[in-house]
C-alpha cells in the first residue's frame, strides 16, 4: 500500500466530524492517517477525545490574535505535524486568504447545506423556511471565498413536514459523518490514479508556449514547436519496461546532474530504462503527495533545454511583465 497522506484536523466544538475522520482512518486501507487534531478553544471538547484516541494535539486561544497571524500559528502546528493536507471540522473561524491560498487544493472543508445554497450560518432553518423538500450536506475545497470552493461530494437529507432545526440537524450530522471520511479519501487517493495524474501533468505543460500532446511507444508526451517538427520536453511513464513506478520524466543537462539528484533523492528520482540513456530523469508521480509546483518547475525546465530559441523567448519576456 502506498504511503498514507497526512492529515491535520481543525476544529473548534465537540469534534464529531473529527471522531468520524479518526475512526475511519484506523482501518487498514483507509489511505489518509490523522496526524493532529488543532483548535483554537481550549475548552474543545473534541480535543480529550483525541488525546484519548492517541492523537496528537494542539491549542491554542484565537484571543489576543490577529487574523493572519493566529493563522500562522495554526498552519505551523500542521507543518510542524508534516500534514499533507488539512481538513476543517466544524472550526469556526474565517481563514485569511494568505493561509487559504497556501494550501490551495489541499484544504477542506464541510458544510451543512447543498452548496451553493444557503453559504454561511443557520443553514436548518433557512431550508425549512424556504420550503425545500431537501437538505444535506457539502465537502468542498476551502478557497478565499466563504463556502464557495469546488464541491467534491454532497448527499441529500429529505425535509419532514414537521421539522425542525434540530431535528433536521441530527440526521445531516449522521451523513456528514458518512460523507466526510469517503470524500477525504477519494480526494487523497487521487494522486495515485494514473489517468488523474496524466491529466494534471499535462495541464501544466500545456500551459508552456507553442506546446501539444503527442503519445509516443505508448507514453503520453508534450512537445514543444509545430506538430509537424516539435520537440518532446515531457512524458509520463506509467510502469512502462517493467518499471512499479508511475514517474515524469525530463530532460536533465547530463549524466552528473542526473546522478546528483538521485543521490540526494533516490526516494523521488531514478534513471529511466531507455529513456535514462538520453539524459532523462524520471520524478516519481505515485507518492500520493506530489509537489506540483516542483513538476512545473521540471516541465519548464525541460520545455527551456528544447524549445527553438525563438520561442524559448516568449518566457524571458513574458517574466519581464
């Protein structure tokens, strides 16, 4: 089984979307593990369960702070955890957007409506009082926006005609308990389904100038120039020449920047079979944290060493603006 993604809990109550994150993740296949429960109210009730669960912890009052700041408090606890990503569980507090862009595409959130309806507080009875047949629950993305991120799961939760708010309350807590802990593991799980990962390297190359796809021997590649002439600065490797690994593979200077980076990393790096001999290097895909802004880096690097001078020049203008 692959390594699991690291998973850094914030709340600020009782926890039960965190008990339900924690519970889940003590089965054996469940890839994502919680490494930190945070909040920022010592008086959490959710934190004894964690500690009781063998969870680490962290506290701290949000009294006193300013927003980006306690932030920073908060986000170094995670570092500090080696937190892949972090999952927010009933943690009332809104997120500066310096955090929120930080973690871009790495934190969640769930909230106690079918986003987009009814964003913020009160969700329950604003349903009922609008009529609606339907309530439930949403998983989505946090970006800088209140409860507007993508959504990554929802389930319905029927209105009874003689609900109330707490009543509705009860059952949508029961499915966020069912929906939050199969969508954090979906989404985590993404990085190592091979067609996802194809899909984002080649969004990222495409986003160089003058750039295509081509498959080549059966690997999915970018090339840079016109399609009758362009050249391959990318490919993806998908256990191809009998290779376990999924990996992208780039064009390197040469053989002593090549061996330098595997013996710094041989964890993330290693010589392709047949590609290996043209002075390519394959960076592993299937961690299941990959560092995307690492692979752009890679994939500008590699665009830069084949690109015709000409368009090699868009970049260097470009940067200038």
């Amino acid at each position: 089984m692959a390594e699991r993604a690291r998973v850094a809990i914030f709340i600020s109550g009782r926890g039960s979307n965190m008990a339900a994150l924690i519970y889940a993740a003590k089965h054996e296949e469940c890839p994502f593990e919680v490494v930190l429960v945070a909040s920022n109210d010592p008086e959490a009730r959710g934190i004894a369960l964690a500690r009781a669960e063998g969870i680490d912890t962290f506290v701290q009052s949000h009294k006193g702070h300013e927003r980006a700041a306690f932030d920073e408090i908060m986000e170094h606890a995670a570092r500090d955890a080696g937190a892949d990503y972090i999952v927010l569980a009933g943690y009332m507090r809104i997120l500066s957007e310096a955090f929120v862009s930080r973690w871009k595409g790495r934190m969640l959130n769930i909230h106690p409506s079918l986003l987009p309806k009814y964003p913020g507080l009160d969700t329950y009875a604003r349903a009922i009082e609008a009529g609606d047949s339907l309530s439930g629950c949403t998983v989505h993305l946090v970006t800088g926006e209140l409860d507007s991120g993508p959504i990554l799961g929802q389930t319905e939760v029927a209105i009874l005609p003689d609900d109330t708010p707490d009543r509705l309350a009860s059952r949508i807590l029961i499915a966020e308990h069912q929906l939050y802990p199969r969508v954090l593991a979906d989404y985590v799980s993404r990085e190592l389904d091979p067609d996802w990962l194809v899909q984002k390297v080649g969004e990222l190359a495409l986003e160089l100038p003058e750039t295509h796809a081509r498959t080549s021997h059966g690997a999915p590649g970018w090339r840079v120039g016109t399609e009758k002439s362009g050249k391959f600065f990318a490919y993806v490797s998908i256990h191809h020449h009998g290779e376990e690994t999924v990996a992208l593979l780039v064009k390197t200077s040469g053989p002593d920047e090549m061996a330098a980076l595997i013996e710094a990393e041989p964890d993330l790096y290693y010589k392709p079979a047949y590609y290996g001999a043209s002075g390519w290097i394959a960076v592993r895909l299937d961690t299941g944290t990959v560092d995307w802004d690492h692979i752009a880096g890679w994939l500008r690097k590699s665009w830069s060493a084949v690109a015709p001078k000409k368009i090699s020049g868009l970049i260097a203008v470009a940067e200038e603006f």
